[in-house]
C-alpha cells in the first residue's frame, strides 16, 4: 500500500481523537468525513473466512474510499484481517469516526456525571 494512504489514515485518525475532523455517519457500518477538496469514507464489513479446522469463522473488514469535490470515487482501498496491512489502524480510524460522528463522549459525560449526581 502506498505510504501516503498510510498517512491519510494516521493523520485522520490523529486529527479525530483530538476532535479537529467531523465525521457523519450514513448508518451504523458507514461514516465520512470531508478532507480539504475531497471526502473519505470508511466503511465496515463482516464475512467468513476459513479457519484452521477447516470451517469458518467470522471476520471483519474495512473499506476506505477516496470521492473527490463531485463526490466520485476516484480511490478504494480494502483492509482484512487476513493481510492485516494497516488493519488494527484502519480498525482504530473507524471506531473514532464512529465515536466522533454519534457524539459518545458527550453522551458519555453525561452519564458519569448523572452516576456522580446519585442520578440513574
């Protein structure tokens, strides 16, 4: 995978946590973000893989696309436990798109203080 794809990821990560990058989510499994001239969404997925028994077990796996200003996309990239190339950061990128997109550290504060309050 190319080194900039690396540090699109890293730097969208990094810029998520600390609450620069926005992102909207389209449903549960999808999110986006808008980039400069462009837009990432990231995307996840659950399929089967062969295991070491010779059956199946579940997996999961990440799409990451590129849209430019027309919202066409003009880049894609796929990530999988199997090649695990990048994956626990795309995993990482994804759970703090979510995080960021439903607003579970407000939510989250809330609830501890309505605990500490002696609220339920």
């Amino acid at each position: 995978m190319d080194d900039k794809v690396t540090r699109l990821i890293s730097a969208a990560l990094k810029q998520t946590e600390s609450g620069e990058l926005g992102w909207k989510a389209f449903d549960e499994e999808t999110f986006s973000a808008m980039i400069g001239p462009g837009t990432v969404q990231i995307f996840r997925s659950y399929t089967k893989i062969d295991d070491d028994d010779g059956g199946l077990r579940p997996s999961t796996a990440y799409s990451i696309q590129l849209l430019d200003k027309k919202s066409q996309v003009i880049d894609d990239w796929e990530f999988n436990e199997v090649e695990m190339n990048n994956f626990m950061l795309v995993d990482s990128l994804f759970r703090a798109a979510r995080k960021a997109a439903y607003g579970s550290n407000k939510v989250l504060d809330e609830m501890l203080s309505a605990l500490e309050a002696g609220k339920k």
